[in-house]
C-alpha cells in the first residue's frame, strides 16, 4: 500500500511541473522520520498504461520538515491532445481546464521501508464516460522510484495497469 502511495506522488509531482495551474495543496504522509528523509526533494518522471496507450508526467515534492507531499499527474490519452480532468470538477467557463487539461492531484501516501503507495483523486475516463480510481505503488532505489499502478471503474469495474519512473532532481 505504502509502494502504491509513492507512485501516485511521483505521478503528481510529474502532472504539476506540466501544468500552468497553481500546485495542489501538500497531503500528508504516513511514514517514520527516515522514510521521509529518503524521500526528501522534488521528484518528475512518467508513466506508461500498455493497455490503454495513455502516457503522462509526475511530478512531486516531499518536504519531511512538514511530513508531507504535494504532486500532480498529467494524463493525455491515446490520440487526444487533452489532459483527464478530475471527478469533482465542475463544468462551467470559470473552471473550465487550462489548455493540455487540469493535472490530477494525489490524496493519499504512504511510505514504509522504502515502498512508497497511494491514491489519486478520481477522475472523468473519456472512453467510457466514467469515473476511474487510481492506486500506486512503487519502491525507492536512491535517486529513482519505479513501480506499477491500476486503475478501476466503469461498467463492469475493469481495470487498467501501468508503470511508472521518477527521478530526484539533483539540489542546484
């Protein structure tokens, strides 16, 4: 669970730095002192679903002074040059999505010896005109955290997987 969490922080992080929306609001972390130092810093990469041909960005900052995280992730389905939007935005002139689409935030991490996991805040599938639910995991090895993701929803609760890579930047 706490791999899973890692994963969907790194997504976030990705989603943000892709982005001109403001960054999401810090969530906090479920973890001992140590596992928030290792993870400590600004992370960004990407992931890749086979089953669904959607790519995106991660990105995600860990600040373990506050024992939290904020982070986003961008998601373009295949063939479309806009990103998902979330469940619980509304459709309206003012709140309609920037142009490349509303990042999705993370609303769960946690960290345990290494194995980051959470959840993402669900989100409108243009495929099936459904709401999808995402979970992560994903384990820490120095600089990189790398690991999978499913995603469940729609008619017949199907499900989707995926991986997913962030890096550390390196403090400038």
């Amino acid at each position: 669970m706490r791999v899973r969490s890692a994963v969907l922080m790194a997504l976030a992080v990705i989603l943000a730095a892709c982005s001109s929306a403001p960054p999401p609001p810090p969530v906090s972390v479920d973890a001992n002192p140590k596992d928030l130092n290792t993870m400590a810093g600004d992370w960004s990469g990407e992931y890749f679903s086979g089953a669904t041909g959607r790519t995106g960005s991660i990105r995600l900052t860990l600040n373990p002074e506050e024992g939290a995280v904020s982070g986003t992730v961008l998601m373009f389905p295949k063939g479309r040059s806009s990103a998902m939007e979330p469940a619980n935005r509304q459709a309206s002139p003012s709140t309609s999505a920037p142009r490349g689409g509303q990042p999705l935030t993370i609303r769960f991490i946690m960290i345990e010896d290494g194995v980051v996991s959470g959840t993402l805040e669900p989100y409108k599938d243009p495929d099936c005109d459904c709401f999808l639910s995402t979970t992560f995991t994903g384990r820490v090895h120095g600089d990189v955290i790398q690991g999978t993701f499913v995603s469940q929803g729609g008619p017949g609760r199907t499900t989707q997987d995926g991986r997913w890579k962030v890096t550390r930047k390196s403090a400038s």
